[in-house]
C-alpha cells in the first residue's frame, strides 16, 4: 500500500518536510499512485498548516515557474473555500445542473465491501477504511464508480468518503463529488481500466475487466447487463455517529469564562498555543459524521498545541448557537481577495496566478 501517512511530531518537523518537498518531481510524478504527493491535506485541513505557510515555504527555495503545478493544485482548495464561502450550505445541493442517472440512495455492496474485483478499486476502499487517506486518482475513481457507473445519487457517495476521509472537508469533498457526478462541471467523469493501469500500481494491472472498454461505451453503461449485475445489492449507509468518542477525551468547557477562546476541528492553529482557556467546538451534524480514526488524528494535533483544551458540543438548535458561530474563527485563504464567486476553477486561477 502506497502513500501511508507520515506523522510529524512538530510544527518544525511539518515545516522541514515541506521545505524538502521538489516541485519538479510533484508536477512530474503526481499523478501517479506511486507518485511524490504531498501528503499534507490532513494537516492542512485541520488548520496546522496554512496553504499561503506552504506556498511561502515552496517559493523560498524554488522559482515560481516551477513551483505552478503544486500551487494551482493548493489553488483548488482555496477556490473550492471560495465556492463555499458564497454558497454556504447550497452546495450540498447539486449546482449547475441535476445529476444525470441517479437513480440510488445506496451504494453498491461489492463497492462497500471491496469486492468489486477490480483491483484498484477494492484497494482505494481497504486503503480509505485502513488510513483514511487516498489518492486524488483513487477518489475520482471512486466517485465515478459510484455516481456515473452504479447510478448512486453523489451526496451519498461523499458523506461515506467524508466520514473515513482525515483530511475530510465539506468544501473540496462535496465540490469534487459534484465535479465527478457532472453537477459542478461541464460533464462527467469517467475514467476505464487503462487509465487505471495507467495511473495505479503495476500490482493491481488488470485486462478484461467490466470497465475495460472505451470511454463511449462506458458512458452508455446504464443499459449493460453485465456491468450493472455487480452491483445489484446495496446497502444504506450506516455510520457511526462518534460525538460520545470525542467527549471522552475532554473535559466539558465552562462558557461563563469571558476570556474563552474559541476553534473547530479545522483551525487547530498555533495562534492557540498562549490561551488560557481554549475551547474545541465540534459542531454535530448528522449528516456530516466523522470516523474514531479522524478524531484521533485531530486529538493527535490538539494535544500538540492546546493540551488543555475544553470541549463543547453545539448543535444547530442549542441555545448557543448563534452566539458561538460568530466567534469561530474561519479558515485561512490563500488568495483573500479572490471573493467573488467563480463558475470554474481555471476563472479563478486566471486571477489567481496573477497574485503568486
Ligand atoms: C471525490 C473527491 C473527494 C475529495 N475530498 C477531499 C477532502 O475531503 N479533503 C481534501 O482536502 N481534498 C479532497 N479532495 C481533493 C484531493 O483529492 C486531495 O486534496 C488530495 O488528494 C490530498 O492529497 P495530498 O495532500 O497528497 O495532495 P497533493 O497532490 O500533494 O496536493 C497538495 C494539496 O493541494 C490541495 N489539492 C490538491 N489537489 C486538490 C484537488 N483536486 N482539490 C482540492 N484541493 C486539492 C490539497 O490541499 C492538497 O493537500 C477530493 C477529491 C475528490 C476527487
């Protein structure tokens, strides 16, 4: 199994790792399973890292012509921040258009299971369930699996992906599920065996397959018997919800205490580390859960920075709620000023390149 995680024990030890990251040999090699990711989204999701800490770092050693790739990639998290930032809980629902064959609230068994038989696939799911990682190759797969070849409508797809993901996050998972599904893009993506072979593991090569095909005949797959027969069962989603886990690292946070401060699990910032009375906030949505995986790995990054952090847990109709939303902090963007909304990601990296 490749691209395992790599757990820096500091904020030094995530900066040196950065600073040894070649641009050159990412642009190169990314897109392969084996390639030189970087492997940060975790740690870039839950705050430790900003994206602009990143750029910065990349830019002091590496010129900007070469370092392009690896920024307009750290570009689509911000735009997809951007997105959601205009949005706010629209993008839950499809934006452009409706998804197109979807037919399922439930997802394929044999995908669920990873008994599908094609190897990459059944590989991604153990990988997902094992580290809560994946490829950005091994996520498209996935999600066209599931959205364009089985017929399951997307939201299902990405509040599973969610849920095991460590580096989850409603902006990039919900927006690229929706790219996939054709809803937030021009049209659908499908990719067949050879891309598989192409990308994946020589391990997991694999010829005639039910998506060795072209990409036309993929694309009219609905009607294909022998395709759909391996996804005849299915299942609903079941989920664990975890919020009684997470409180049982903490202690409950007192909010007569003025001095109070507040953070999510997606601003786990150094700025904590001085506060006398950090506050973790985990909003429960119960459609959005998260794995006991996930909250170790933000427990992990808490214990780093703010030991002595409280925790409340807010839902949407707590008394609080209101009053608490307004003093979490937000996330950090990479290109501020960018606050318009942009149809596509190339319109706002046109903009955006401009500001690197
Ligand atoms: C169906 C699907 C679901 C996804 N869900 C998430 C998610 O929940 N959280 C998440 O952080 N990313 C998500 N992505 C985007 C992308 O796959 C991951 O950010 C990337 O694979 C993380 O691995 P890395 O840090 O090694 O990436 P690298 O290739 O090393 O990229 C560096 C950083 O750039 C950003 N980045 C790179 N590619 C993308 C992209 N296509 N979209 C957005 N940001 C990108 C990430 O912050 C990433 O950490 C999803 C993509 C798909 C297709």
């Amino acid at each position: 199994m490749t691209n395992t995680k790599f757990e820096p024990k500091t904020k030094t030890h995530l900066l040196e790792y950065i600073f040894k990251i070649d641009p050159k040999n990412y642009e190169r090699t990314r897109n392969s399973l084996n390639g030189s990711v970087t492997l940060l989204s975790p740690y870039i999701t839950c705050g430790a890292i900003s994206l602009t800490e990143i750029k910065n770092l990349i830019l002091s050693k590496n010129g900007s012509r070469e370092s392009s790739k690896l920024i307009q990639e750290l570009a689509w998290r911000d735009y997809f921040q951007s997105v959601y930032l205009n949005m706010g809980d629209e993008i839950f629902k499809s934006i452009k258009r409706e998804q197109d064959f979807s037919k399922f609230d439930q997802i394929p068994t044999t995908i669920l299971e990873a008994k599908t038989g094609i190897k990459v696939i059944d590989n991604a799911v153990t990988k997902l369930y094992k580290i809560g990682y994946l490829h950005n190759h091994e996520r498209m797969w996935l999600a066209m699996l599931i959205c364009n070849i089985a017929g399951t409508r997307w939201e299902v797809g990405a509040k599973w992906m969610y849920y095991y993901l460590l580096d989850g996050d409603l902006a990039s998972n919900t927006l690229s599920w929706q790219w996939v599904a054709g809803t937030f893009s021009s049209k659908k993506y499908f990719a067949n065996q050879e891309n598989f072979n192409k990308y994946g593991l020589s391990s997991d090569r694999q010829y005639g397959t039910i998506l060795d095909k072209s990409y036309e005949e993929l694309s009219q797959n609905s009607d294909d018997k022998i395709v759909q027969s391996i996804f005849e069962n299915r299942a609903n989603l079941e989920l664990e919800n975890n919020t009684e886990y997470l409180k049982s690292f903490f202690e409950v946070a007192d909010l007569s205490i003025e001095t109070n401060i507040y953070f999510t699990i997606t601003t786990i910032t150094e700025d904590l580390k001085d506060q006398s009375n950090p506050i973790l906030v985990y909003i429960e949505d119960k459609d959005w859960l998260i794995s006991k995986q996930k909250i170790d790995f933000v427990i992990s990054q808490i214990k780093l920075i703010v030991p002595n952090t409280k925790l409340l847990v807010l839902s949407k109709d707590d008394v609080n709620y209101e009053n608490i939303l307004a003093k979490l902090p937000k996330q950090e963007r990479m290109f501020p000023s960018l606050t318009d909304y942009y149809q596509s990601f190339f319109k706002f990296w046109s903009k955006a390149e401009r500001l690197v």
